[in-house]
C-alpha cells in the first residue's frame, strides 16, 4: 500500500483501538480526496455522508474518515445516511462528488481472518491480541486499491446545509442559552425544547 | 488552567483550525470523564450526547469531546439530540451520567473576544489571524471551571443502544451488503434502502 494511505500513530489514539476499520476510512478518505482534487478540510468545504447505520459492525471506519479528511462531526460536515451499508459520498461543492463503497468480494475474503472470530464472541476490539489485528491490517494493506473498493462519480449529487445564525435566546425556565432555530414558545415565553416538553 | 485539560498538538491537526470551541469540548470531556471515574473509552462503553443541532455555531466543541473522550462518531457513541444548546451529557452504563453546559455568563463575555467579529462577517476560522484565536483560547484557559462549566449529576439518564448483528444480505438490485436491520423487501427480494426507492 502507498504509505500516504496509512493513518498517523495519533489516529489509532484518537480511536482508542487497532482495528482493520478505522484505516480502511482512512485509506478511502484519501482516495476520495485525491480524486474530488482536495486537501484536508481545515474549515467548512468538504462533507462525507456515509451508508452506515447503527446496530451493526464495521462503523469505526467513519472514523478514519474523519481524521483522512477533516470533515470532521463537530464541524458539522458528516452524517450517516442510516442504510446499513459500506460506503460513503464525498462531497465539495466546487469539485463534485464521488462515492466509495467496499466491495462484497473484498468483505468476503476480509471476513476469513481470525479477527472477526473474536468479534463475533463479543469479545472487544481492545482485547484482541495485537497480532491477530496486525494481521488483517497487514492483509489489507497488501491488497490493491481496486479489489477493495468501487468508485463512483455521482455529478448530479448535490447538498445544501442548514443556514446558519449566531441569533440565540434565554430559555424563560432554564435560563439556559439556545440557538433561534431551536426555541420554541410555551406559554408565549421563549423555552427550550427538553424544556418546552415539545420533544423536538 | 490544569495542563491535563489542554488538548494535544495533534487534536489541532485532527479537528483543522485553531478556534476556541474544540478546546472547549475537550476540557469540557476530560472534566466529565473525572467526574464519572472514566478513562478515555478505547472499545463502546462511554456515551456522549452533545446538545448541539445544525444551522448555528460553536459545534466544534463535539470534536474536543470526541478527542478527550474517545466517544467517537465512528464508534457509535456520539450522538446529537439537536436542541440547540451548548451543553453534553456523559453516560457509562456502569458508571452514571453527568450533564455539562456552558453558563450564558461565560458564553457573554467570551463573545465580546475579537475573534467573533471575525467570525460573524463569515470568516472561516483558518483564515482569522492565529493571535486573535489565541488570545481568547488564552482568556479561556485562564478561567476557573466554575466559571466556565454548569454540572448536573443525572441520576436517572438511562440509554440502550441498538441491539447489533453481524448478519447481511446481498441487495438483489446493486450486489452491495447490507447489513440486516436495513434490508428491504421488493417484489420479493432484499433490497438495500436507495435501491427499494423507500428512503428509509
């Protein structure tokens, strides 16, 4: 693998574990971002919406995702799409879009190495010996970028965040700062919504 | 300010810029984590549900809470509840729930610092000269936590996250994996989401 590919030491301590997921997002990340034409996203430009739903495995690689691109969740530039899926769409409203999806082949011959044995024991990523997580990176690392991954243009893909404002108001119960778009009346005073009992 | 609530180097490099709001959220997490008895979460045992929603800013703070915390996004343990507010609840199953938020007095006098003008004539965060960001980064660190952080023990915070499976089908339109709970059923056969044309 082209060693631009593999994560920095400080990404597996921002995960918190070795696992084959995290730089699998990395290494997707980067290709995306060599093919849309962009740097590591310092501000707002850049936005990935990943497959990925919940109760299911193979979601750290959002993660390398975060750290290969820097769209980053607190910059409000990633969002799971919630289909279940492997894959995700990388966006920049100047450059386009493309997406990047594992593909069934490569899951299935992933799928073979010892490390999902242990997974499937419930058994934390944490706790599996380090050279059995080794050696799946490694085998993954060794696999060329077209047997791992399809790629697709998507030019008609587009997306357009939430208009912002810095307009904020005082919860008349909590006392508590909100953001304008998120107060909600009760009793014709300003509330918050865990406040206003309204939910959302 | 306790030199254990300054982020590392590379939480600067991960997040993009330098802005006062993910050191915020990483001294906001580590002052939670101590709170709860907690170490940085290395597998998806600790929660984090910031406040934050879309459209407004200070969002940021969620990178710093996923670097203290190792709650991470692509782990499954970070989720927004899109109230608007600059506030997070910490939750470990074994260990209880804490909420922290930002008191309207410190959110006042912090954005009398220069660096929100910058900010409210749309200037990206990069872009503002570093000595701006860094002298309310600096007013910031010099404050007393009690200043800066309300915190309520939430004796009664409970959260189950979805139950996981390893199980997946092949969608019987685009050959993709899907993992099950988000397989559909069309003319008989599973479907992923975006190939069902059901949207969700």
């Amino acid at each position: 693998m082209n060693k631009e590919y593999a994560p920095p030491e400080w990404a597996f301590e921002f995960h918190g574990h070795r696992c084959p997921f995290m730089p699998i997002g990395y290494r997707m990340g980067k290709l995306a971002m060599k093919s849309l034409g962009v740097e590591h996203e310092k501000d707002h430009g850049l936005f990935v919406f990943p497959e990925i739903g919940e109760g299911h495995p193979q979601t750290c690689m959002m993660d390398g995702m975060q750290i290969a691109t820097g769209a980053t969740y607190g910059k409000l530039l990633m969002a799971k799409t919630f289909y279940g899926k492997l894959a995700a769409t990388f966006y920049h409203p100047q450059k386009g879009a493309v997406r990047y999806s594992l593909k069934p082949e490569f899951i299935d011959a992933m799928g073979k190495f010892e490390f999902f044995g242990y997974r499937k024991k419930g058994i934390e990523p944490s706790q599996i010996p380090e050279k059995i997580a080794d050696e799946v990176i490694g085998w993954i690392d060794s696999q060329p970028d077209d047997f791992i991954f399809k790629v697709e243009p998507k030019p008609d893909f587009r997306f357009t965040p939430a208009k912002g404002s810095f307009n904020k108001a005082k919860c008349s119960q909590c006392g508590e700062y909100v953001f304008e778009r998120y107060v909600r009346t009760k009793d014709g005073q300003p509330t918050c919504i865990p406040c206003s009992g309204y939910g959302k």
